[in-house]
C-alpha cells in the first residue's frame, strides 16, 4: 500500500531493455539527449531535462540552483525537503537555510507566504530569501489549482524569488486537475519542476526540468560532483521516455488517484485531508489500526491519531474495494 | 544606547598595549596560554579557552564541534544563531539545521525542548539532533535561573545532546543572578559556553570555553580554516584576561545592568519582558518614538510596537536619567 | 569499446526483475537486507555493504567517512577521484583536501606514499592526512599485487591512516591476480572498497563494503542526504546479489581481461602500461588512429600520443581480433 | 625576527585610540565608510574595500567570490593558501579545488600558468578553473614585476579567469619594485587584492580590496556569515587608515626591506632566493644553527637545509647589524 515501492510498469522495463546496446557513457547517449525536446513538446516551451536517481537530488540539485549558501528558501513547514530529507537541502546547498511558512493541508498560500517573507531582516545579518518551493501535490496528498500557482507564483516575482515545484506525485496533481501539466506548473511562474516517475510506474529515475534555462548549465556540474551523473544513464532516460509516451505517467496515476478515491469515499467522514491525489489520511485510533493490520492491509502510522493510505499506479481493484469495505465496518 | 558599539574600557586598553612586546604568533604567546587556567580558576573546575574576534565565530566554532553535517541542534526561535548570523551555524556545520522551539521571554522550557525532540523522526530520513543552544542572556533580555539551566541541561543528558549556550551577555546574566559564572552555566551542564566581551567593554576578543575537553582539540583546526586564528592572538588574549581581572566583566555588567533598572522603572508599565540584563524593551508607538529621538535618544525599533535600549558598561547616569525621566513623561 | 557503456548482463536483468514484488522501500527490502551477508561471504570477515547509484558516489561517501573537513586524502596524482570527479570528494567531505604522490602506471608506492607524508606539516595550519586511497586496478590499468597493498597498507597504519580502494574495476583486478578478493583488498588493510559492478555487467549499482564498521553507521545518513538512498533500492541490491551469485563478476572481468589480452599481444612493442586489466593503452600517432577509426573501431585519446582501448565483459571475440589484426598491420 | 607578531606601530594605536567614540556597530561607522575612498585613491580607480581579522580570510573570501565549490582556482606549489591555511579556501569556497603550478621562487610564470590550464579536462568530469591566485611578494620572498603581473593577468583573460593577488607582505613588494601600488596589482588585471598590514605594523586588520566591483557584494554577506564582521568594525578600519596615512605602510616595509638587505648581504654565498622583500632564505647547516641560536638569534627552520629570516617594520639596526655579523663569521 505505497507508492514508492510499487513494481515497475511493464512498459518501462520494455523500453529499459530496448536501451541495452551500446551507446556513449553519462548523458551523451541518443535517449538523455531525447529529454529536452520530449518535456518542451510536453510543457509547450522550451525546457532543458536532467534524469536523477532520486527526488532527495532533484529537489536538491534545484534548490542549489536557486538559492546561494548564504541565502534562504520557502517552503512549508511539512514540505519532504524539511522535514524527510535528512537535511540534504543544506548538503546541496552548502547551508542555505529553509525559512517556514504555513498553511492547511500542507500547502502554502499567499498569505503565508507574504507574510513570511515581510518578516525577513533586510541587511547582511539575515540570509536573503532567493527561492520558493511548493510540492505539487502536497504532503497532504492535495493539489494547488492553476490559479493558486499563480498566486504563489506571482508573490514569489514580487519578492525576486526562483519558484521551485517539488513534484514527487505531479502526476496524481494533474490527473486530478484535468489540466494540462503547463498549467499546473510552469504557467503559475514555476522555474524548476522535479518531475516524478519512481512513485508513477518508474524504477530509478526522476526528472528535473528547467523552464528558466539559465538555472541548467551549472546544475550540469553539481550534478556530476554529487556523484549522479550515472555512467549507463540511458537506461534512466528510457524510463522517463516510456513513462511520456503516450502519457503513460498520467494514465498511472489517474489509476492510482481513482483507487485513492474509493478509499476516501469509504472513509468520508474520517479524513483529515481532502483526497486529491493518491493519499488518503484517515483518523484511526490504536484499535482500529490493529484490526485492520490483522486483516491484511498495510499502511504508514502518521501520527497518534491518523493512518496515511497511498495507492499506487497497480494498485488492484479488489484489494482497494476490500480495503473500504474493512474500513466501512470499522 | 547600544553595547556592541561602546567604547573600549581602559583596562582593556592598557593590557593591550602591555602586549605589545613580540611574541610567538597565533596563540603560541605567554597570554594565549594563560587563558585556560584563568577559566578554570573562574569557573573551578578545567577549561579549555579559545580566543575568537566574534560571538558568531564561538557560537559556530561550538556548534560545528556538537553537530555533524548532517545533524541539527535545536534552539528557541528567537536566537540570534538563528536570526541575525546570516546562515552562519549552517557554515560552520557545513550545513546541519537548526531545529526551533519556542518559550516566553525568548527562553526555552524543558517542556518546549521535550516536546520539539519527541517529534523528531527516527531513522535516515531525519537529521538526528546532537546539540541544543540556550542564550544566556536571552535575546529578550531575559535570565536562565541555575535552576532552569539544569532543569534544560537535564533533558539535553536524556536525549544523550551536547548543551552549548550563547553568553554574547552572560556577564549581564551572571550579574543579575549574584550567583557563580559556573552556577549559571556548566553546573547545569553546559559543555561550551560563548562567553562575550565585546559588548561588556573589550575590543575584539570573546572567549570561547570548553568544559567538554574532547570539543576543543578540533575546534582549534577549525578556527583556523575559519581564518580567525589571527597571527597576532596576544592582543585578543590581553583584552580577555583583563576583564578577568579583579572580576572587572562583573562590574561593567553589573554597572549595565543597573542603568537598564532605572529605564525600566521608569518605563514599569510599558515592559514586554522583565528587565533582567542591560536590555530594555519598551512598548511605544510612532509618535511616542519620534519624540524620544527628537529629544536626542537612540533605541532600536524592535517591531512595530516596541523599541529595544540597550545599556553598555559605561552608560553615563545623567543619560540614563534623562531617558528615564523622559520615558515617565510620554 | 568501453566498459562503463556495454549492455546489461542477462543474469542481472532476471535478478531485478525477479525483484518486481512490493518490498518495503529504501533499503528495508529482503535483497538489500542480504548484502551484509553476501560480502561477508565473500570476504571471510564481517563486512557492511550499502549500494549507491555512482563510483564517484562510493568513493566519495567512503572518503566522507574517514575525512574531516579539514583533513586530507592521499591519493595517486592520476587517480580517478582527482582528475574525474569534478571535485566530488570536496562535495562530500566539504572541503577536505587530496594531497598528491605519484608511481609509475599510476600505482602509489609506499616509497611515494612515505615521502608525501613526511612532508606534510604539522599543527593547525596543516590538514591533517586521515585517509590513503589506491585505485584497483589503476587508471593505468595496473594491478597492485597482494604484496603492493599490503606494503602500503603498512604505511597507513604506521601514520594512522584510514585506507580506501576504488576498486571501480576490482574485479578485473581480481581476475588477473588469481587471488581471492580478501587478498587482493583488506588483507592488505583496507578498510573500505568502492566494489564496482557498473563498468562489469551492472547496470546502476555499485557496492561500498566497509570492513571496518564503524565507518558505515554515519554513512547510512550520508548516502540519504546526498540522494542516494533510491526508494525502489531492491533493485540496486538485485544487480549486486546477481553479479556475486556463482562468481558471475569474476567470470565477466575474465572475459574482458582476456580481450584486453589479445589486443595487447597485438599492439605489444606499443604499450604505454602492462595491461593487467582491461585497459589497454597503445602508443598511437595521428594518422594511425585516423586509419583505426576509419576500420570502424572507437577508443578514447588519452593524451596526443597514446589511445586507450577498453574491453567488456561482453567483448566480442570477433571484433576483438579483427581490432588486434588492424593493429598488428599499422 | 618575524614580522607576524611584531609590536603595533605608534600611529596605528593612536589611531585606534581615536576610534574610542561610540558609532554605529559592524561597518555602519564613518572609518570603515572611509575606506572605499582611502584605498580608490591610492590606486587611482573605483575599490571597495572590506577590513578583516586575518589574511587566512582576505583571500579566502576572495576566492570564494570568484571559484564556485565545483570549480578550481590555480596557485603555485608554494602558496600559502595551498600550504599553510588548514584548507580554508576549500572551506570558503565550499570545496572548490585548488590546482598546483611550479615556477621559481615560488612564482608562477605565463608559461607554467599555460601549461597547467592546457592540461585541465572539459566537460562536467573536470572542476572548471575560474581564478588564478598569485602572491606578492611570493612565498620566496621575491617579487613579480609590474610586466610579470601583467604577462599571468593576460594568460588568465585569455582563460576567462578572475585574478586574486594575496598580498600579505604587499607592502614589501611595492617598497621594493618602487612603482605605484596599482602598478604592482590592478594594472596588471588583478580584481581583488588581499592587502596586508598585520604584518607591516597593524594590529588585526587586513583589507580586501575588490578593483571588480561586482565580486564585493555578496563578500559582504559571506563576511558576515564567516562570523568576520566584528561589531566594533571602527577599530579595524582605523588601523587601515591609519597604515595608509602619509604611506605609512611603505616606510614601514622599506625599513623592513633594508633590514633584510643588510642580511642577505651577509650572506650573500647561502642565499636560496633573491632578497626582494623582507624575508631572507639562508643556505645554514645544523651546526651553523646551532650556534647563531646559542648567540641569541631567533628563526624559523625553513627546511633541514635552510633558515628563514624575516625582519619588521621595527627591527632594529643593532640587532639586524649582529645577525649581519654573525652570518659573515660563520
């Protein structure tokens, strides 16, 4: 019952092993050197896409783009790059702080994010704020709107500040919109979209995309000296490839966010979060957590009162349908 | 009206000058050596002593000797390595975090440092915390009673963390309390103390005090990377060493302290924080402000709603009581 | 003609798919959980084993594990951590230096070794060396001898050194000493070996085996904050377990050893190095390597006079000879 | 007989004196607000200027201005940031590499500046060289003329690189070639300049001086986060000022430099190096040692062939006439 640890689809492991002959080393191959063109057909701009083994690295290799070391990001106080990174930000960075903001179901708004800033010391006693991050959809498993980005977005030009887009579960985000994935992002003014694979269907390659190309050149080099400029990364690119063909990614999570969905309406009136994505946070005491572990169901303890469920892009129908029925009983 | 910009006491004047014969460099000088036993006389028990030129220099030298890169320490919110040193922890630390809680008057309880560790995660995906920073005076001018150090330093044990505290005022802190240097700090377990001059009427020159003898061996390699192991050190040494002498940091404290009193009193009704130390933070709006420094008074806008006095060991008592009387007539 | 390009052995491919069942993520699955164990075999000691994604990642967190920030590395002036890294070892020990010695086919000699240590300062103006790191095989494709290791090994102990291998082509190492992989590493004092598998069959996971375990713990937090623990892990732990199954990594360097044999019997009277490995580096002019490019074979330019020929572990024998022919006939 | 831990010049501690009023703290004040136009002045161009403690953090902040942590800057062998700062500039930079060039006397030439940057990879394996550092007077005690200067300054804009000049024994240099400061640096195309004054009669002050301005800003914000910007920051500044008054810096160093020519023309058969500046490299064998320290004489062993003699802007005739005497009967 996790995204993260789901199988590969069967179309990635195909393309992966279509990428088995030969070809130059690192990123020199025919399909890294596919990415770029394959995300600004996506985005309808021009991007420039680097495949990384881990969303830990896009986000970070993002931030290290946008921020000095003596300077500061946004972001919410839950947001994965504070809270379950193990302060990678600060590795990438070379100790740039993360200033927190709030905001329900784990999503900033403008508010918090306006207020936050005004409260920064001006003066080379303070680090200056260069960087905004929002995670789309949020840790809360709920999606920021078109609109919402731009709101962010245009606090984020107000202030000077890069705008970074933590999309481990993008996908699920704009399953749920029913936009397009500009819209959801790079329209509200986002510069740098770690788009995620692994959690969709994928097995070791993420991809961060870079709307504002000066922010890729030097991220060439961070990446490389972070040691994840991977010698056969054309089996990376292949699986970012098949995961864009034919929006598989998003057929993957429309799966994965229709079983989510199931689950929620079995649980309505126990939710903490409304269900926008893949997760469903659930109020459950000890009892009924235990009751339902000895059925058979697997889930993540978020906290004292709660349980997070994830589905996932194979996530199957009976299984799903047991789980709300279990959970309509409780 | 302000003590990091006060005038350097003539004691400290004098030593420096009786230093002015050559010596080794660095702190291979007869005054560097002396600076362990004069500590360790003050404090009773062996210290180790390090000369730097400023309290983010032995703040961050502390914390980098507690926090491994990827760590934390955890500090009220309010602190000033959080607040006014431009990322420097994260410098220093090579990035690890600062971790916040909060506590009235800018100090931390037990019960806001249990509560902000309980919720730390376990495991890789979290910085472990290993320090925990207090300030002694706090940033609101507040006083730890040897009480409530120990009571902090008892939790710091159970969670097996490293106790640093920041004295940029201790002087302010120990005068107030009329107790030991050491009751205020390491009785309650502190393991390196910043121990500011500079406000207190030195020129360049804090102490940075181990009681832990297995942080300072390599503090001294990091000093140096730090470019702060200046060549001629017996200066820095000269300034500390004639504070020491015949108690003269408590006196000019004590004499700070005092001028901040009859502010005080004369503002009682308008205080946000009990006045404990040399700082005097006082309610008053725009008008209230602008008369004061009509009527030639400096202060420092602390918000929007208060401005911040502060005391120096050679606040003159016919400005204090002008100001004071000033104060009664708003 | 280059190993960290060449396809994906079959037996590593069916062991990651085999591997396509939910586990539980990171490196809490049953394959990555078996490492230990595995190298521990392997090694006839207990030994920690991780998977990372990269060599320089290996290198790199192995380094971070015995280097302060302001510490120092030995290491081969042409070793990989120094010319092709992009300055990884400095990312991930923030800062620490790589002092240089030199050998002949970018081998350190203990005589090399001795002399560079003995001339490095000491106190705090120095930073310290805490760590000695050999390549094997060499970038010269030179093999150090059981004999080698250990006499260099001796030296590291004598200055109180931590001692690291590349080992990104271990395994071709291995294959042509004939001794088994103890000898060829810990036997001799090694106390950590990047284990390389990418360049020999893998696909994106290469082992860091740590022999002495207390320079793994604080790693574990290191790899997840450079995003290097991947959440689908078990696939990495896959590829590893199925290289080591039956000695398959021993049997792939054989292959590729043996290729590299042919063409060095061929370009004999033009061999920069002895080729103990499968790099083979030939004395080539111009127009000579014009004439080879022309024929349809590819190789690397070393420098102006020299070009380097890589075999595989699926070197075909064809192709092998028709390149030892062509060279033969210059 | 060393000039890094001399007496403080008379004037230097008037001028200090004079700073005792109380001003706005860090560089807020109207000395430190001096010295853009002090030092514009003595080098005929726009300079910012930023005081600091030590040359360890002149140049390394330097540095960091102009290398990023995955590049490289290059030095001679010899240089002191290479050698003696504990690795500070890759602690400043944040790991960026420094890469080693010969010459004479510790002086790099167009020709070895050339031949080290020819050798240096492209593309993201390789740390990207992007300033060259020299030092004036060298390490050697010599000194590049302004033609020299200008022959490496050209080599690094043909390069694209920043060029930094550590000028710890500047002063030295400029008494010695006696053409204008800017002659000896900024004309030559260096853009930051580490000015020394410790070491010719200051007390703790040394000024980096930026001629690009664009490379000051942020210094401004890594000063501070480097726990380098001192409260008091007028007492700094006044030293400077005080030091470029009526040139005191050049009689200091030509006094300093005429002592060391009466030595090394004592010595004139041992010298390893030209005498150009005030240190004087003195061919002595351990007997020779021996006996001029039983006569009283005070040196620094350079090596187990040589001694290092430096004199001070105050040595005095008698002693250095002795140690002439002394060298001669030998």
């Amino acid at each position: 019952m996790s995204d993260n640890a789901a199988a590969v689809h069967p179309a990635v492991w195909a393309a992966m092993q279509a990428a088995d002959a030969p070809q130059p080393p690192y990123d020199g191959d025919s399909l890294s050197g596919a990415l770029d063109e394959a995300f600004s057909a996506l985005f309808g701009r021009t991007c420039t896409a680097l495949w990384v083994a881990s969303g830990t690295a896009a986000n970070c290799l993002a931030l290290a783009a946008m921020v000095p070391p003596h300077g500061a990001a946004l972001c919410h106080q839950d947001a994965h790059i504070e809270q379950d990174e193990c302060g990678a930000p600060g590795f990438f960075t070379h100790g740039a702080k993360l200033l927190l903001a709030g905001g329900d179901h784990a999503k900033l708004t403008p508010e918090s994010v306006s207020a936050r800033l005004a409260a920064v010391g001006k003066g080379v006693h303070h680090t200056p704020v260069t960087a905004l991050s929002i995670t789309q959809a949020s840790e809360a498993g709920c999606v920021y709107t078109p609109g919402e980005v731009a709101a962010i977005g245009a606090v984020a030009r107000e202030y000077g500040l890069r705008f970074h887009m933590d999309g481990a579960r993008f996908a699920n985000a704009v399953a749920h919109l029913g936009c397009s994935p500009a819209a959801a992002s790079v329209d509200g003014g986002v510069d740098a979209l770690s788009f995620g694979f692994v959690k969709n269907g994928g097995m070791g390659a993420e991809a961060l995309v870079f709307f504002a190309p000066d922010l890729a050149e030097e991220t060439r080099y961070r990446r490389k000296r972070a040691g994840h400029l991977q010698s056969k990364g054309r089996y990376l690119a292949a699986q970012i490839l098949a995961m864009l063909k034919g929006d598989l990614w998003l057929a993957n999570a429309r799966h994965a966010n229709a079983a989510a969905g199931e689950i929620a309406a079995a649980a309505a009136d126990r939710l903490i979060h409304p269900v926008e994505a893949n997760e469903v946070f659930v109020r459950l005491n000890g009892a009924e957590r235990a009751a339902l572990r000895e059925a058979g169901f697997a889930f993540y303890d978020w906290d004292a009162t709660a349980a997070r469920f994830v589905t996932a892009w194979n996530s199957e129908q009976e299984e799903v349908l047991a789980l709300a029925a279990a959970l309509r009983n409780l």
